[in-house]
C-alpha cells in the first residue's frame, strides 16, 4: 500500500506543474490581449479625433470664407455639399460647427450663415430628428431648430412639451421661448406635466439672454391647476417686477399647497407690497414654522415700525428659531426695533439676552 501511495505521488505532483504552467501562461495571454486591446482602441481614438479635426478645419475654414468673403459660387456649394453633406457623419459635424458658429454671430454674418443652413437642407436633417425613437435624438434636432431661428417647426415642437422625459420637455419649452419671441411663455397653456426646478431656471435663463421677447404678464398663469406652473410664474414676477399682480398673489396666501403659499410670501417680500402686512400677520398663528420664518424675514422688509408690537409678542413663544427671527426682525425695523433689542441685550436678568445678542451680531 505504501508502495502504491509513492508511485502516485510523482504523477500527482508532475500533474500540479502542469497545471500552474498552464494557468500562468493563460494570465500572461490573458494581460497581453488587455493591453493590446487597449493600445489599439488607443490608436483607434486617437487616428478618428485627428480625422475629425482635419474634417473640423476644412469646413471651419469654408464657413470663414463663405461669411466673410463674396466669392463663393455654387460651384464650391455643390462642392462642399457632395463631400461633407451626403455623408452622415460628416454632415454632423457641419451642423454642430454651424450651430456653434451662428451662437456667436449677429447682423448680416448670422443672416448669412443662416441662408448657408438652408442652402445645404440641413433644417430638413434637423427635423428629421424629430421623429426618432430616441428622445436624445430628437432634443439635439430641437435644440439645433431652435438656434438657428427656424420657425416653421415651432408647433411640431410643441408636441413634446410634456414628453416623459424631462430633458426632452425641458429642450422644447426653451426651443419655443426663442422661436416664438411674440408669444413666448405661452406653451404653459398646454402643460400638464411639472416645472421642475431646474428647468424653471432653465427657462428664466434663457427668457433673460433674448432681449427680443414680448415678456407676458404672469399673473395669467396664478390660477393653475399645475402648483409648479404658479411657483413659476411668481418668480418671474418677481424677477420682473410685475406689481400689477400684487392682489393676485394676495389672493394665493390662502391657497391650499404649502409650497405656494411660501413662494407667494417671498414674492411679496420682493415686490415690497405693504398692503400684505395685515394678511401677514393675521395668518402667523395657524402657518407651519416655515412659513412663519418667511413671514418675520417679510415683514421688515415690506411694513414700517408698526409691525414691532407684532415680533415682541413673537419673541414670547417658546420656540427659538421663531425668537430669533423675531428678534432680527425688529433689528431690521428701524431704529425703535432695534433700541428694543439692545435693550434686553443689556439687561442680564433678561431671558432672551442672549438670543438678543445672536440677533445684533447679524447686523455687524
């Protein structure tokens, strides 16, 4: 038996070399395809983005000389057209140069590389995006339309409004804001899906760069179903200055979501309306503590010395981030707010002294 177990040992072990040589020169073959993979995708990237910017300088160097010379004939069109266009990939790049280029031109030179857009039926590549079944696709087609100020799609666009993919609605509210300079909010009408607030800055954006909109009134939209859409609209409000809209918002601080009711206090915070003061004040009591920091952060800066009584007995509740509000409030309320604080700072009895002083050090 001992015998047997000897002779078997040799083969045993001869077997493991074997098998450890084996798999030693599957890791080496194994690595060196790695790294022959990734040299060659290397190579591969490197020799298409030195493609792409050989492609890149010619036709920036067309372009240049289409705007900025007179002698480019139909000829070199039908040229550059035949080499550039009627190639997909090609004709890409010509129209993300075009886009980027027009971005940044004005007066005669963008009108002329506008015409060269439609020379080269490059809005009907455009538009065709529109209808791929690939919701990037069609925002680039969107976003491409939209720059290059071609009108005649403004309602195929508006179908994608309330598109399921937020990035897409969002390319085509802002597509409209520009294509429709006469009427350009008035794609809210239609909307049903939310504002979120990304694309309402988005939006606010955008409307601020064109000097060329007919800028509505947004109280037109305070009545919303769509508490986004309302949220919105104060802002633009606000950020124009719409005070004519002063008793709509009013009318919205006994509105049923949280969210608006606090963003129509900031708006009549902005707008200064003091006819809310009253309103203000008579709602405090029943308003969650949020939206009671944002009534003490308004009062002051929309009222007078008569809201003072109004943060004393504020300053009387037992909940801190309302004392000190309060507390900063009548800081902010003129010289007679602001005597009475320093007052309970002194007074080392007093037990708010030390929120008194919190309250001063803001107005350092």
């Amino acid at each position: 038996m001992q015998e047997t177990i000897l002779n078997i040992l040799p083969t045993v072990n001869n077997q493991l070399v074997w098998f450890n040589l084996y798999l030693t020169v599957g890791f080496i073959g194994v690595t060196l395809g790695l790294f022959a993979f990734i040299l060659l995708s290397r190579l591969r990237d490197g020799f298409r983005f030195a493609h792409r910017r050989r492609i890149e300088k010619d036709i920036q160097s067309f372009l240049t000389s289409y705007i900025f010379e007179d002698h480019t004939d139909e000829e070199d069109l039908t040229a550059f057209s035949r080499q550039y266009i009627q190639n997909r990939a090609h004709r890409q790049i010509v129209l993300e140069n075009i886009v980027s280029l027009h971005k940044n031109l004005i007066g005669e030179s963008a009108d002329k590389l506008r015409h060269l857009y439609q020379l080269l039926g490059l809005q009907q590549y455009c538009k065709q995006k529109l209808y791929s079944g690939s919701w990037h696709k069609i925002a680039k087609g969107i976003s491409e339309l939209a720059n290059m100020g071609i009108h005649k799609y403004s309602e195929l666009i508006r179908t994608f409004i309330n598109h399921p993919h937020p990035t897409l609605r969002s390319e085509a509210q802002v597509a409209l804001l520009k294509l429709k300079s006469d009427a350009p909010f008035s794609f809210l009408d239609d909307l049903k899906e939310p504002l979120l607030d990304w694309q309402q800055l988005q939006l606010a954006r955008a409307a601020h760069k064109s000097q060329l909109l007919s800028i509505p009134n947004f109280e037109r939209w305070l009545g919303s179903e769509e508490e986004s859409i309302v949220i919105f609209c104060l802002r633009m409000i606000s950020s124009y200055g719409q005070h004519n809209a002063a008793n709509a918002i009013l009318a919205l601080l006994q509105h049923p979501s949280v969210k608006v009711r606090e963003e129509a206090i900031i708006t009549l915070r902005q707008l200064e309306t003091f006819d809310a003061v009253p309103i203000l004040t008579s709602m405090f009591a029943k308003e969650s503590t949020n939206i009671q920091l944002e009534i003490l952060k308004a009062l002051p800066a929309i009222g007078d010395h008569q809201s003072i009584p109004f943060f004393e007995q504020v300053m009387s509740i037992e909940n801190r981030r309302l004392q000190l509000a309060a507390a900063r409030a009548l800081c902010q309320s003129g010289q007679e707010g602001k005597n009475k604080v320093l007052a309970i700072k002194n007074d080392p009895e007093h037990a708010l002294q030390q929120l008194a002083a919190t309250a001063l050090s803001y107005q350092v």
